[in-house]
C-alpha cells in the first residue's frame, strides 16, 4: 500500500506547527518530533489502517537523534512506492529574531541565549533537506492565514479545488445553543407545524412537515438570504484557511422546522463537503 507522505522541516519559528494543522485539518495523520528511524515501523502500522492514506512527519532540530538517517528515510520512503515530499519552511532571520524575541520562547539551539547563532547553526544542519526539497515556503512577511491558505493550495494542486468542511446542524433552543457554532440562524419566527395535530408527532424528515416548512413564503424568502449570505461569505472563509466551519438552525424544540430547513441548505450547497446533523430531533418527544 502506498501513502502521501509529507515531510514538514524547517526553520524553528517559521510555522512547522501550522503547517501540520493544516496537514490533519486535510485528512493526513501526522506525527511531530519523530526520529527518522521510526517512520517506516509508522508507515507499516498505518498499512493496517485502511482509512489512512495520507501521513505528514516533523522533522526537528534541536537533537542530533532527530536529523541523523534522514536522508536514508526518504529515500526508502520513494524507494517503497510512496509520493513523497519534502516542505521546507523558511524564514528571514531578522523575522525569526523578532519572532522569538515577541514570544519570549528560547530558540532550540541558543543554549545562551543568542538567538541569531542559534539560527545560523539550524541552517547548517538543516542544508541538506533544504537542498531535497519538493517545495520551500518563506514565512517571512506571511501570517498564520496566508500560510494556511498557501499550503492549502499546495496540497490540493492536483486534486479538486480545496473546501473546507461544513456541517449543518439543526437544534431546539429549549436545549441551548451548539457549543461550536460559527453561525446561527433563528427559524421561530416561521409558522410551526407543532401546532397542526397531523404533524406534531412527525419530524422534519417526514415529507409532510418538510412540505409543510418549505412551502411558506416566510421560509422560502428566509432561505433565500441565507443561501444569498452563504454564497458570498463560504469562499471568504476558505481564503482565511478556514478547515471546518458549523452552521446551526434553530427552532424551538429541534425537531420540525430546524430540521427541515437544515436538509434544505445542505441539498443548496451539495457541490461541497458538507455533513448534516440533526442534535435534538429525538429529544423530548414531539416538540416544536
């Protein structure tokens, strides 16, 4: 079985944490700090997981452990099949000082506390990854978004445009807000199917409730704005570098017309990675 594998080295302070964010937010299991040697006991173990197509690995400098039998490890990495790259991240030292000056972090290799001497011996050890190399990013004048934004694009060259996840959540205000909602919509105001004997036990999976929802002039001139809002503002989000973003459709009890309105903006947006969940719709009975 043969993997994506990324390799993310580079320069202390140039963004070897985001960038591994960004690997895992794309589906990769990545391991941070790990010596050359164990990568292919890693690689093996991953084979008997068949979910696991894509791995990313830090590669860190502050030990010599950490470094020796690199080169070895990547080439019996191409040697087994497997797409692999190297991302080098750099970084102007003038940055890196302020950098760390900013964070009051102490560089790995400044045991005294001489930032620039510790920057110019990581450069020397790490010269020959940076000369094998797939592709090198300077951080330099980058924000954490730019970076995320850059190395989404990388990644996902060759593949379809890049999404970030959505997930459409319906929920019952009587039980709170979703703890990880980025947006809220507010549906009590719509005409509630509660009130109707016929569909009070029924939920807004049944057709009739959904009919029922959607039928409203209120409801469709409501998803109207809202599909309006979302075309402009999801692009927006991904150009942030945005990964997952949770969308919730309240009413009062979660279960008529949240849950019918979640369905509905899910079906708008299917050309994207999007997930429903309906959280209250077998909660408390037939409810609003």
């Amino acid at each position: 079985m043969s993997f994506h594998v990324v390799v993310v080295t580079g320069l202390s302070g140039a963004g070897r944490s985001t960038a591994l964010h960004v690997l895992e937010d794309l589906g990769f299991y990545c391991v941070d700090n790990l010596p050359p040697s164990l990568v292919e006991p890693v690689v093996a173990l991953a084979s008997a997981d068949r979910k696991v197509r894509r791995l990313g690995f830090g590669i860190d400098v502050r030990t010599a452990v950490f470094l020796d039998g690199t080169e070895a490890m990547l080439a019996a990495m191409s040697a087994a099949g497997h797409q692999l790259e190297v991302l080098f991240l750099d970084c102007a030292d003038d940055i890196l000082v302020r950098r760390y000056s900013e964070s009051r972090r102490p560089h790995p290799l400044a045991s005294r506390g001489d930032v620039p001497s510790g920057i110019a011996e990581e450069r020397e050890r790490l010269a020959p990854l940076r000369a094998a190399a797939s592709h090198v990013v300077d951080t330099s004048e980058m924000s954490v978004h730019d970076l995320k934004r850059a190395l989404l694009d990388w990644i996902a060259r060759d593949e379809s445009a890049w999404r970030m996840r959505v997930r459409v959540v319906s929920f019952g205000f009587k039980y709170g807000l979703p703890n990880d909602a980025d947006l809220v919509f507010d549906l009590r105001h719509l005409p509630n199917p509660h009130h109707d004997a016929a569909l009070r036990p029924q939920t807004g999976l049944d057709a009739p409730v959904s009919d029922f929802v959607l039928q409203q002039a209120a409801t469709q001139e409501l998803l109207g704005d809202v599909t309006r809002f979302l075309e402009h503002a999801l692009p927006r989000y991904e150009e942030e570098g945005k990964a997952y973003l949770t969308i919730a459709i309240g009413c009062t009890g979660g279960r008529h017309r949240s849950v019918a309105v979640a369905e509905e903006l899910a079906r708008r947006f299917a050309d994207r990675d999007v997930r429903v969940h309906h959280r209250d719709v077998g909660r408390g009975g037939p409810r609003a």
